[in-house]
C-alpha cells in the first residue's frame, strides 16, 4: 500500500500542475482538507466530458475509475457531469471536485483508469 497525500495538498497540486502546463484548473467544491474523497471533472469539450472518481484497487494501489460522462462532446455530456457531482455532494459534503479544462488533451491522470 502506497503513502497517501492528504486530499487538499493532492488537489492544490494538480492544479499547480495544471497551471505549469497552462490548462485551466479549478476548485469546484472544497471537501475535507485532510480525507475528503476526489472527483475530478475533467473537460475536454468536443473529446468528451469525464468525471473520475479517485479509488482505491483491491491491491492498496490508487486508481481513478469512470464514473459519469463520456466520449461524447457538447453541452449535453458537460450537464449531465456536473449533476453527477452535484449529487454527489448531496450525499457527502467532504468531497472535492477538481475540474480541468483540457482543450487540447494534455492532462493525464496520476493514477490508471480501473474497472471493478
């Protein structure tokens, strides 16, 4: 099992990132600074829209798993990923959401894309 960063320090760190690489990264929701869970929203418009949920493997390992949006672009995806997190946040007040638009499909996410 590898050593986790605390949610805020991880999130304060892809934007910092993000910023370095000049893709835009924002704050969406603040959750708990020290083990809120993390969503990441992120936006590549006509490629798609994505929200990954920060997981962990049954092996102890990190990973980020699919869990609204798609390849699909437009409006339509974009909407139907930002009622996701906000539902989400209806259920649990502490989680974060980090949204990175990605015009260009720079970002790569820190950790593999896991199905269970």
């Amino acid at each position: 099992m590898q050593p986790r960063l605390k949610a805020g320090l991880w999130v304060r760190g892809q934007i910092a990132i993000c910023q370095s690489e000049l893709i835009t990264a924002m704050v969406v929701h603040k959750g708990n600074e020290d083990a809120g869970a993390v969503l990441l929203k992120l936006n590549r418009f006509d490629a798609g829209c994505f929200i990954y949920s920060r997981v962990t493997t049954l092996d102890g390992d990190l990973g980020w798993m699919l869990v609204a949006g798609g390849p699909e672009g437009g409006r339509e995806t974009e909407f139907a990923c930002d009622e996701y997190w906000r539902k989400q946040i209806g259920f649990d007040r502490d989680i974060w959401v980090l949204e990175i638009e990605d015009h260009k499909s720079q970002y790569e996410l820190d950790a593999p894309i896991v199905d269970f």
